[in-house]
C-alpha cells in the first residue's frame, strides 16, 4: 500500500540524485493509479508499479542521458515506469496502447522496450515513437 495511491508512494517519486525533489502532481498520480487499477482488473492480479523515472531536478535532468532540456520529469508532471501483475511483466506495448485508448488526444506517451514514459502536458497531446514499428 502506498502513501500516495494504492499503488505509489511519495519516496517513489523522489529525484534519484537524493536532493529530497518528490513534489507530486495530483493528476499524474490518480492517473497512474487508474493505470494499474486496469490492468489488476485485467488479469484479476495483484499490480506492481516499478517506477523507473521519477522526478528529476534541473542538474540531474542535465547530466541524464537521453533527457530532454525542460523535461517535464522537472515538473513532477512525468514518469516512466513498467508493470507486473503477480509478478508477470505486462508488455510495454500493452501498457502503451491501452494509455493511448484511456486518454485518448491527451498527455504524453511514449514507448520504449522495457518501459513506457507517461505525462500529464497541458496543451496538445504527443506520442512517440511516431511510428510504432521503429521500435
Ligand atoms: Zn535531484
């Protein structure tokens, strides 16, 4: 049981660098619970999140390869994360495609081979990779 949601808890979300940046957002953390509600319900299983990009702050987020400058990971407003249910690993793809049908022209998603990277953006809705089969 998390202190933030069934599922997540505040240290979670804390940047790895250790200087103690674990703001949350209230919209990213009821919509990563209802991601893991669903696929709970999905295989009638326990879920476990794995976070595996929480918050970064400015200078971690700097010296982090592959991060975007300004990257809303910077924010609070970001994750990347993977999923079992009873210690099965849901496949990115899976996790991916239902976001994009849960949320559909909303957020930031994106799909990577051992994770997918989530996002509550304001304004107009990205995902990536464009096309799905680079990957
Ligand atoms: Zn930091």
């Amino acid at each position: 049981m998390g202190d933030l949601s069934f599922n997540l808890s505040r240290w979670e979300m804390a940047c790895r660098c250790r200087c103690g940046f674990d703001t949350v957002d209230v919209d990213l953390v009821k919509n990563i619970q209802e991601i893991c509600n669903h696929f709970a319900d999905k295989y009638e299983g326990r879920a476990a999140l794995i976070v595996t990009g929480p918050n970064r702050c400015d200078a971690h987020n700097a010296e982090t390869p592959g991060a975007a400058p300004g990257s809303l990971h910077t924010q609070a407003k970001a994750m990347d994360f993977k999923l079992k249910v009873d210690g099965k690993h849901i496949p990115p793809r899976e996790v991916y495609d239902h976001i994009n049908e849960a949320y559909p022209n909303q957020y930031g998603l994106g799909l990577y081979s051992n994770r997918v990277h989530f996002d509550v953006r304001s304004g107009a809705a990205e995902r990536w990779p464009r096309d799905l089969d680079e990957l």
